[in-house]
C-alpha cells in the first residue's frame, strides 16, 4: 500500500508526539520531519505545481506545530495531520494552475488535439526517458484538476494514499456515506477520461505522451530546460515495464495505479531535502515551543 505505515513506526511517531507536548524540542522536529514527505506529496497531487506545493507544505508544518498540543491520540498521528492538512489546503486562495482549470471535457477534447509523430529532438544532454516522464507526470496531475477541490481530495485520500473509507471521511470530516458518493464520482470521472483518451491506460486510444510532448513544450507546459516532475533518469526508464503491469490490473484500478507510479520526489527542490528546510524548522520549533 503506497501509504501504509509500520506499526512500529506509527507507534514511534505517537511516542514523539507526547514528548514534544511535553516541551522536547528534538521530538517535534522528528515529528515533523517524519510526517513532512507525506504532506508535500499530497500537496503536489491537490496543487499540480511543487512551487506551491512547497509553500502550503510549510502552513501544514506550521499549523502542526502550532496545534501539536490538540492531538489527543483518539485518532493516529497520521489521521491528525492528514485533517490539518486537508483543512489547510480547503482554506488556500486559489492556485496558479487552479486558474486555468478545463472542464473534463475540455481535457478530453484537448487530449485528443496536437498529437505529432515528429522524431523527438532533444535539447543538450536531456534523456528522452525523463521528457516523457514529465509528461506523464504533469498532465495526468492536470488531469486531477478537473475535478472541484472536494472530489479531488477524496480522489487522492481514497484511491491514490488507499486511505479506508472511515479514515478518509474522518479526515474530511464528512459522513462516510458522504465520502462514498464523492470519491465514486471522482473516480468515475478520472477513469472516463483515461479510458476515452489516454494511451497510458488504454493503448487503443491514440494520446501517447510521445506525441503530446511537441505540443506540451510549445504550449510552455514543459520546458525541457526545466523540468518540475521527472528527474530520476532510471526510475523513467524502468516506466515501460511498470507500464505493463498496470495496463494488467481491472481497467478501474489503472488511473490510480498510474498515480501510485509517480516519483516520490519531483525534479523540483523538496522542502524535505534542503538545508533552508531543515533552518527554518528549527527556527519555527523555537520560536512556537517554550522552553
């Protein structure tokens, strides 16, 4: 399960939770570190863009902190932060990506356009393996975008992270019966457009991400000097094979599959891995804690 967790770890992360209600310093910081992968990777999924997704995985952080006495273990840890975290990203203004959300038809329509079976020609020493890569990546999140910022989080607590119903709806802070309704209709949206259009999923259909890839940097939806997803030349080229393993599951479990597939981490700068991350941290743990 992409967002399964070790009883043991879980257990460890209760633990640091109580120390750091107690005052220690050091087990906040090792709560958030712990937890802060998995809110940057939620973000990115609900945000499309890691810029933004690196912004509000710092409110999370914050608001985690900040509330960190309120956890009263009646939930896991995870539970806890994936609610603070979902509350926060309800409560953002509007996104640079959100502003130029289509329709799923206008997706599909699009899809369906600017295909070109020119020989791809690359750009310095850029391997052909992670442009399509970015491809992937950025259009099928785009893809997630289509759907209103309720669905899209039931789509990704329940089919991308595999959160059970009673968890996700605790999360959301809805009925279950209320979640359900939400994520069978994300679900069927997400699906209906990938088994209509995208080659990934269905390899009747004529989208490859090959084509796509003229019109996408035409467009400046890509910008092979830039690239935002893909940079893990080997995980790119280990796709094809992956790629059929998916196209071997039930036809309404190959969007999610497609999802689950995705990098952990983008060629984007994580907030997880820099030393300006680990400073301010420190910097918000002294200044939101007291001695």
């Amino acid at each position: 399960m992409p967002n399964e967790i070790p009883e043991s770890d879980a257990a460890a992360l209760a633990l640091q939770v109580a120390r750091a209600q107690a005052g220690d310093r050091a087990a906040l910081e090792s709560v958030v570190t712990s937890i802060q992968k998995q809110v940057y990777a939620l973000a990115l999924r609900f945000l499309w863009h890691p810029q933004d997704a690196e912004d509000a995985t710092q409110e999370i952080l914050v608001r985690v902190i900040t509330n960190i006495g309120s956890f009263r273990g009646e939930s896991s840890v995870r539970t806890w932060v994936y609610r603070i975290a979902c509350n926060t990203l309800l409560s953002l203004r509007q996104k640079r990506m959100e502003t130029q959300t289509l329709s799923f038809a206008e997706f599909s329509e699009d899809l369906h356009r600017g295909l070109s079976d020119e020989p791809l020609v690359m750009q310095s020493d850029l391997d052909e393996a992670l442009l399509l890569e970015e491809v992937k990546i950025g259009c099928t999140l785009a893809m997630l975008l289509c759907l209103d910022r309720d669905h899209r989080l039931a789509y990704i607590l329940g089919e991308i992270l595999e959160l059970d119903h009673a968890e996700a709806s605790h999360v959301l802070d809805i009925s279950q019966d209320a979640y359900r309704k939400r994520l069978s209709r994300a679900r069927a949206d997400i699906v209906g457009v990938m088994q209509a259009r995208c080659g990934l999923t269905n390899p009747a259909n004529a989208c490859r991400c090959r084509r796509r890839v003229k019109t996408a940097v035409a467009l400046g939806r890509v910008d092979p000097t830039k690239l935002l997803f893909a940079s893990a030349t080997e995980q790119a080229k280990q796709f094809p094979q992956v790629l059929q393993e998916i196209r071997q599951l039930e036809e309404t479990r190959r969007a999610a599959a497609l999802y689950q597939s995705h990098p952990a981490h983008p060629a984007h700068p994580d907030p997880t891995l820099s030393n300006d991350f680990v400073e301010w941290l420190r910097h918000v743990v002294m200044t939101r804690i007291s001695p």
